[in-house]
C-alpha cells in the first residue's frame, strides 16, 4: 500500500512567482489499484507523481510504501520499486543505445549495474519473446537504436521495460500525450495488460477524459494542491467523461 | 617518409586523449577542457617518477592515477557544487597549471640518460619501428579494454547517463557519481597521453598541454564524422574510427609542417583546420537547407 501523509510543496517561497504546489495531502492507495489522476494545468498531480517518483522532496510530510519510508530517498534508489513512464516518449528511453541495451538496463533497474557482459544470447531470446508479444514487428530490431522507432513505439517499449525488473508501483505521467489515437490506444491497453499480469499498483495521470473513465478501477481529481474529489468502486465505473468537464467547469467559477 | 611515421607516433599518442575526449563529449555529453591540466600532469607525474628510476609500469599506474584525481576533482566541483561543467574545468586546469610547475621546479625538465619506454623492446633494427609498435600496442589495448567496458552493464549504464538522463535516473542509475567515473576515466587516459609523449619527446614542459585540448576534440570531430559516413554503431569500431581521427588529425599537421609551414604557427592552424571540420558541414547544410 501507498500512503501519503500530509504532503505539502512550495516552490519559489518568498519570491513573486512563490506557488502552494501541494497542500497537505492525504492519500492511501491499496496495492493492485489502478488509480487516475485528473485535475486542471497547476493542480498539483504532476508534482505529486513526481514526488512519488523522488525527483521532488516534500517540504512536509511523508510517503510510505508498505513499511518503507520513502519521503527522503532520492529517485534512483527508490526506482527498486517504483517504475516510471514518461509524458515524453524520449524521456523513458535512451535513443542512442539499441532496444537490447535499453531493455538490459532496464531488467536492472534498481539493481547494481556490473563489469560484465550482460546482453547475453539468453538476454536477446528473453526480450526478443516479450517484444513479439507487442505485435509491432520490433522483435527482429534489437540492434536497432531506440531513436529510430516512431513515438508509439517507444512508449509501448517503455511499458515493457517498466516490467524488466521487479516493480511494484508504475506511475504512467501522461504517456499518451504524445501519441496518436491509435498509438494512444495501442499503449493504454498495453499498460492495462501489464498491470493486471504483474499485480502492480499504478497511477496514471492524463488530460484525455475518455482515457480517464476507461481506465483505472479508482479516479481522484486534484484542485489547487489539494484532493477535491475521490471516486472508486462502482461509482467509478460509471463515470461519464462528460461529467469530469463539468467538475472541471464548475470548480473554476 | 620517416616524418610521417612521426606525426603517426604522435598521432597514437594523443589518441589516448581523443578516446577520454569522446567519453567526456560523445558519451556523457560534457565539454571538459581539464585535459589541458590532466595531460601535462600526467607528464609531470612521468617526469618526476622517471627521474627516480621507478619501474615503468608503476609510473604508468601513477600518472594515470594523477589524471583521474583532476578528473575526479572536475567532476566533484561540477556534480556537488553545481557549477557548469567547462567552467568546472577551467578553474581545474588552470589550478593544476600551478601544480604542474610546483611539482617539476621548473618549466622544462629533460630525461637524460634514462630509459624510458620507447626503449624497451628492440625487434626492429629501426627505432621508429619499435617506438611506433609499443604505441600500437597500448592504444590497441585501451581501445579493447573501453569496447569492454562500454559494452558491459556498467558501460550501458554510463551510455545512457548521457544519453537520457531522466531514463537513467528512473532506472537506479546515480547520475551524479557517474558522471565523476567518466571524468575520471577520461582525464586519466588524458594523462597516458601526456605519459606517451612526454617519453616520446623527452622531456616535460610545463606548458606543453596548452591548447591540447583541440588536438583530442579534432580527432573526435574527425572520427565522428568518420562515424556518421560508415554508419557503424559498433562500439569498438566507433573507438577505432577515433583513434583514426587523430591519426588523420596528426598526418595533416605534418604535411602542413612539411610544405615549409613555420612552427610558430601551428596552433593557428590546428584551430583553422577544426573551425573547417566543424564549420564547413554547417555551411554545407545551410546551402541545401
């Protein structure tokens, strides 16, 4: 389980642009949970996954994840359990190296990185039968470097890189932002497919409504730093993408 | 004839230096000029050890050490205080610019009357033919040695540091610490070079590395474009293309030397030949743009 306590973020204090990012947040999120994140541009979310992730510290309050205390652990070494997709298809991958190197240095994820060969035959047969199960035809282009393949992709390559290595939390920052429809939807159902074989808790945060109410099983909409509304079960199922634009509306008047 | 053999000695020499520079620009994406600093270190480091006749490997050991600190050093002052990395590695150079000269006494300090490692194997009745061997030999050796290394997990790790670093960071990579290893790993190979050319020619001057830095950044530049004509991705002919770049580099240099260039001249002309390198595909691209 997940569990945020009292949460709070200002960045630029004292300054003329000085912003409350986050404002004492409390959140549990049980393990196995797919939980969406919405809000309006300056709401918090991104802040919040980031300081999930470790690349922003709190300047109250803690995170826990089951008995671990994360709170002050910088991003790489929390990265044993948490996995991470970027808005940016680049960011997840790194286009100079093959798809196999990209793939071995994510199967190490968290893991320390050794003075030995690791992009072994055994290595290759291993990535090569996952990246055919994609149907995208990538599994003969190992060799290839990531930078070559179109933003869809490499997106779906970082979903499966996420899964190389033991996770246990997956934060998807707005991974279809980027992506045409058809990418997009290629990519979530991808993510949804993984999810639910590694058991894993995930957050998702996205701008696409409709993305919003397929996916994700609780959705939890942020307002000026804080939580505002907290949707799960069967009230969840039911939501309507045109009922988010009128929270969305109706939270500006 | 053996004017060109010359300036190919030489030319391997400095490719130790090349090979750090493309860890430093290609590979962590960094521009380090500490190689100034780091390259007559490992000189200095030569002289002093040379003089007091230590075995030659241990002086190897020693100088290259030498240079990994000032890398070290460049890469603490970048990671820790969050200075800019070239400026990281100007004040590092022009400190141990100081150092250079406190620990040699003096500005020039000759080898007579001792052996130094050009002399060590006598197979050919030539010496040019040796000297250019045992070159040979150790540049073919740390070629093999970084394929190695930048092939292994370690090594893709620190590829993609420079490469992605938001992808490296997520996937447990300490970016920071990294970057210090590559800086170190580069400055010491800096500090073979000086190691090479100060036996080659010598002596150590205490301001033999100034403007160095070109010399490994024309044979990156070269090599890469070299890289990008082939289109190889294979790690260890990358390296090979860059040795090759410095070869080319050196060859160049020679042949301006030997149409009657006067020596005074030189470092003009090592920054036109780069300005060319860099500034002409540019104009190319311009044109057709």
């Amino acid at each position: 389980m997940i569990r945020l306590l009292g949460l709070t973020k200002t960045f630029h204090p004292g300054k003329a642009n000085e912003t409350r990012a986050l404002n004492d947040v409390h959140l549990d999120i049980e393990t196995g949970t797919f939980l969406v994140l919405v809000g309006a541009n300056g709401s918090g979310k991104s802040t919040l996954l980031n300081m999930l992730a470790g690349a922003v510290f709190p300047d109250r309050g803690s995170i826990f994840l089951g008995d671990r205390n994360l709170t002050r652990l910088p991003d790489y070494a929390r990265s044993r359990w948490i996995a991470r997709v970027f808005q940016d298809p680049l960011g997840g991958t790194a286009p100079e190296l093959s798809i196999l190197d990209n793939f071995r240095l994510a199967a190490l994820r968290g893991t320390a990185k050794k003075l030995r060969i690791g992009t072994t035959p055994g290595f290759r047969l291993q990535v090569r039968d996952r990246i055919a199960g994609l149907g995208m035809g990538l599994e003969d282009k190992l060799d290839q470097p990531m930078g070559t393949l179109s933003g869809g992709q490499r997106q779906a390559l970082t979903l499966l890189m996420s899964v190389m290595a033991k996770a246990e939390v997956l934060l998807l920052d707005e991974p279809t932002a980027a992506l045409d429809p058809h990418a997009a939807q290629k990519v979530m159902e991808t993510a949804r497919q993984i999810i639910v074989e590694h058991g894993l808790t995930a957050i998702l945060v996205t701008h696409d409504m409709k993305e919003a109410v397929t996916y994700g099983n609780r959705l939890v909409q942020m307002h000026r730093g804080h939580i505002l509304r907290d949707v799960s079960g069967a009230a969840k199922q039911a939501l309507q993408p045109e009922a988010i634009y009128q929270w969305f509306l109706s939270d500006k008047a | 004839m053996i004017f060109f053999v010359t300036a190919l000695i030489l030319g391997l020499a400095l490719s130790a230096m090349g090979l750090g520079i493309f860890i430093t620009m290609k590979i962590f994406k960094i521009p380090d000029i500490t190689t100034d600093g780091s390259y007559t270190l490992g000189a200095t480091v030569t002289a002093l050890l040379l003089l007091q006749d230590w075995p030659l490997l241990l002086i190897l050991l020693c100088s290259m050490t030498a240079g990994a600190l000032a890398g070290v050093l460049t890469g603490l002052v970048h990671t820790r205080l969050h200075i800019d990395a070239l400026l990281s590695g100007i004040l590092v150079m022009t400190g141990l610019y100081s150092v250079n000269l406190s620990l040699l006494g003096r500005s020039n300090v000759p080898f007579v009357g001792k052996t130094t490692l050009f002399q060590q194997i006598q197979w050919f009745d030539k010496p040019i033919f040796n000297e250019l061997l045992l070159v040979t030999g150790i540049i073919v050796a740390c070629v093999a040695l970084l394929a190695y290394l930048l092939r292994t997990d370690f090594g893709i790790a620190m590829r993609a540091t420079g490469d992605s670093p938001a992808m490296a960071r997520a996937l447990g990579i300490n970016s920071k610490g990294m970057k210090v290893i590559g800086l170190a790993a580069a400055n010491a190979l800096t500090a073979l070079s000086g190691f090479l050319v100060a036996q080659y020619q010598g002596f150590t001057d205490v301001s033999m590395g100034i403007g160095i830095v070109l010399v490994g950044l024309g044979s990156v530049l070269i090599g890469d474009a070299l890289i990008q004509w082939t289109g190889v991705s294979n790690i260890a002919l990358r390296l090979l293309l860059i040795v090759a770049g410095g070869l080319l580099f050196q060859l160049v240099l020679a042949l301006a030397l030997s149409l009657g260039l006067h020596p005074n001249l030189l470092k003009l002309i090592t920054t036109v030949f780069i300005l060319a390198i860099v500034g002409i595909p540019r104009l190319l691209k311009r044109q057709t743009a």
